[in-house]
C-alpha cells in the first residue's frame, strides 16, 4: 500500500485557497467600483476570502475522497449489493 499521498492530494488545500483567493478578488473589485471606497473593499475583500475558504474547505470535507480508495457506496448497504 502507498503511504505518500499522490500529487493531487498535496495539492489540494493550494487549489482551495486560489479558488478562495478568486472569489474574494472578485468580491473586493465589485465593492470598490460600486461604492469608491478603498477601506470597505478591503473589508469585504477579506470577508469574502474567509467565508469563502471556509464554505470550499466543508465542501471538500462532504464530497470526500476520490479514487480507486473510494469504497463502493452499493456493497457497503446491510444485505449486499443485491438487496
């Protein structure tokens, strides 16, 4: 068995932060054009690059892992997968 996790899984937290990163750029350009105001944009520049991080981090947390390690969801059922 494979003890060192594969690229992907060392990879994955810095996807999340980017996509985080992403989304709260976006957030902090669309206050600072609409209200003009350096100060507000950065707050909600940081506002959204916590809940943001946050809400990817508990989705990767529901979806779980994925591959050949991933059980089969059919035979785990009580009864068998013929049931």
């Amino acid at each position: 068995m494979n003890a060192q996790p594969s690229r992907r899984e060392r990879f994955r937290p810095l996807e999340l932060i980017g996509l985080a990163f992403v989304v709260a750029i976006f957030t902090g350009v669309v206050v600072l054009i609409t209200a003009r105001d350096i100060h507000l944009a950065v707050i909600f520049f940081g506002g959204a690059f916590v809940v943001a991080l946050v809400g990817l981090a508990m989705l990767a947390l529901v979806a779980g892992p994925i591959g050949p390690d991933q059980p089969d969801a059919v035979a785990e059922r009580p009864g068998g997968p013929h049931t």
